[in-house]
C-alpha cells in the first residue's frame, strides 16, 4: 500500500517536470519565431537617420549649419530680427529664404552664420501676401545648405523640430522639437504691404513645436533633418498655447524662384470693392442701408460688392453693386480675406465661378481672370 502511494507521488512528480520543461520549450520557441510579439525595439530607423528616445541630434546636425540669423536695419538703426536658411546655391551666389515680414521696411540686412560671421545680405525679393522673401550672399561664407524634403509626404505624430532665435539673438539656434499637430489649417493673419493692412488666409501645417517670436523664416523640418516648412505664424494668447505654423515648404519654394529668376508675383484681379456681411452686423448702425436687406434675407455671411474699378473683370462678367459673394468655385466664403484666398489658387487666364446672391436668388456669373 505504501509502495502504491509511492508510485503515484512519482509518477505526478515526473508529470509536472514535464510539464515545465515542455512550457519552457514551447515559451523559448515563441521568442526564437517572434521576437518582438512581447514588446518593440525603443530605436527604430526612420528613413536614413536613426531616431531614438534621447533625441534627433542626427537630424538636426544635417540642417544646423544652413540656419542663420537675419537682423534688419534702418537708416543704421536696428529695426527686427527673424530667422532664415540657406536653400540652394547657384553660380557663386547662395540664396536664404526667410520671411517678409522679418525684413519689411528694411534698408539693410545682415545675416549670422553658426560660425559667427556676420555678412550683409542683398535683398533678391519679397512677397506680402505668402510672406515669403530671399535674400542672397556670396556662396564662400555658407557652411551648410537645407536638405528640402516634401510637406505632403508627412503625417499627423510625425516628429518635427525648428530651429531659430526665439525673443533675441541670445538664444539663437534654439532647437525646439514636436510633431506635426495637423496639415492644411487655414489661418487667418494680417499682412502690410505699403502702409495698408490687409487680412489674409494662409494654407500652414500645424505643430505643437515652440515658436516664439524671432523664429519666423526658421525651418520646420522632418526627422530626417528635410525642410518640410518654414515657420511664419504662432497664436499666442492666454487661452492658446502650443500651436505654432508653418509655410509648406513647396509653396515657399514656389515663390522664392519667381523672385530669384527677376519675375514679378502676379495674382488675378476681380476688380470690386468689398464689405463683408460680418461687418454689417457688427456695426448695425453704420452700414444701414446693408443691415435691413441682409436680415430680410437671413444672410449671415459672404462678402457684399460694393463698387466696381473702371472695366473690371467681376463688371464685365456680370456682377453688379449689391451682390453678394456667398461661394467661389462651390466652396464657402465667409470674409473677403476667404474669396482671396479661393481667388489666389487660380492662375491669370482661368476661369472662375462665383455664386452670388442678388435679390434673395442665387446665380453663378463666371469670371476670366485679369492681372491687376
């Protein structure tokens, strides 16, 4: 009986060693097939430039060099200060795309390079409405040129970084990383071109990446160390913090070689005088003669024509003093800085079509597009 029971405790003990070496054979067989069904790698390669959790520096060496500090001057006092990088370089001459607004006004402009050589740049040309501008030096003082990469290829989380002078020239090449927050945000912001203010819509990509004044003209790029934008806008307020913006890098591109090759930004003209219907009815009293019509017809946005230049475009079309601009080529406007942004996208020589309401109906009147 004895004997028996011993047995039997043999027996289970055999089973359960058993059963152990056979878990651990079949648990070892699970990582020797599929080694990362446990967990993933921290380091992964991105494209030709190892990125991992202790940063990017990889990227950022590939477009540090090529960033330069833009300080401006005027009548020999100093004016503002941005940022700006070199682009490409052509028959000894280096060219730096920056912003507008960093250089308006300016009779002189002198970029720093990394190295702290400071050179006076020759302003090639700029653009108020992409805010976009160039400036060129002689090609022997770069040290670097950008890599430029492509905006549309990117995607919402992909790691980003700018590098600029954020607040002063103290803190110039600062290095700021994020991701991209969203693509084709549509941001509403107020350019001067001559004196005169002109609210604007700008196609950006967004990133929670700080940007801080001085940054503008900066580059935004990829993980890869590719220009992707160049950082232009930032919402600052005490509500909004984290959102800064970028000029996709192929409209900046875009612009810039019209400027470099002597030819001048040209957009299409309509040829009217504008008041949008927001104003009406946030100043009731002063416009009227506009507000009763517009509640009467329960119109709440758009863009009301108010006058016409001799022989414009929108007059010989068929536009008349009155109507209102409720879409451009089906897509809704709510302010004239909307209808220029729609009108811009179109090429001088296009056709257009405009929806407009004129009595309480809507009609569409095409438009053949005119330089200005």
């Amino acid at each position: 009986m004895v004997e028996k029971k011993q047995n039997k405790t043999l027996r289970s003990g055999l089973i359960l060693i058993g059963t152990f070496f056979l878990g651990m054979l079949v648990l070892y067989g699970i990582f020797y097939f599929f080694p990362n069904i446990i967990g993933e790698t921290v380091t992964r390669l991105e494209r030709d430039v190892t990125v991992t959790d202790e940063g990017i520096a990889d990227a950022v060496e590939k477009v540090y060099d090529s960033v330069v500090v833009v300080n401006t001057y005027v009548n020999q006092r100093a004016n503002s200060s941005g940022t700006g990088f070199v682009y490409k370089t052509e028959s000894g001459t280096a060219y730096i795309l920056t912003n507008t607004h960093v250089i308006e006004g300016a009779d002189t402009v002198y970029v720093t390079f990394t190295d702290e050589t400071v050179v006076e740049a020759e302003i090639v040309g700029s653009d108020t409405y992409s805010d976009i501008a160039v400036l060129s030096v002689d090609e022997d003082y770069i040290l670097a040129i950008a890599e430029i990469g492509s905006s549309e290829d990117t995607r919402l989380g992909d790691t980003v970084f700018a590098i600029g002078a954020p607040i002063a020239n103290d803190y110039a090449w600062s290095v700021t990383r994020g991701i991209i927050s969203g693509k084709n945000r549509l941001v509403e912001v107020d350019l001067t071109d001559n004196g005169t203010t002109t609210t604007m819509v700008v196609e950006t990509i967004q990133t929670d990446a700080a940007i801080n004044s001085g940054n503008s003209g900066g580059p935004l790029a990829n993980s890869n160390g590719e220009v992707i934008g160049i950082t232009s806008i930032k919402f600052a307020s005490s509500t909004i913090e984290g959102m800064g913006f970028a000029i996709p890098i192929e409209t900046a591109v875009a612009y810039a070689e019209q400027l470099i090759n002597g030819d001048s930004v040209e957009r299409p003209y309509l040829g009217i005088y504008m008041l949008d219907v927001s104003s009406v009815y946030q100043n009731p009293f002063y416009y009227q003669e506009y507000y009763r019509s517009l509640t009467d017809a329960n119109v709440t946005s758009g863009v009301i024509v108010t006058e016409f230049d001799t022989n414009s475009p929108a007059q010989t079309a068929g536009l008349e003093v009155g109507d209102i601009i409720i879409k451009v080529d089906g897509n809704d406007i709510s302010s004239s800085a909307y209808l220029r942004y729609y009108l811009y996208r179109h090429n001088i020589g296009e056709e257009i079509t405009l929806t407009v309401l004129r009595n309480g109906r809507e009609t569409n009147i095409e438009v053949m597009l005119v330089a200005n």
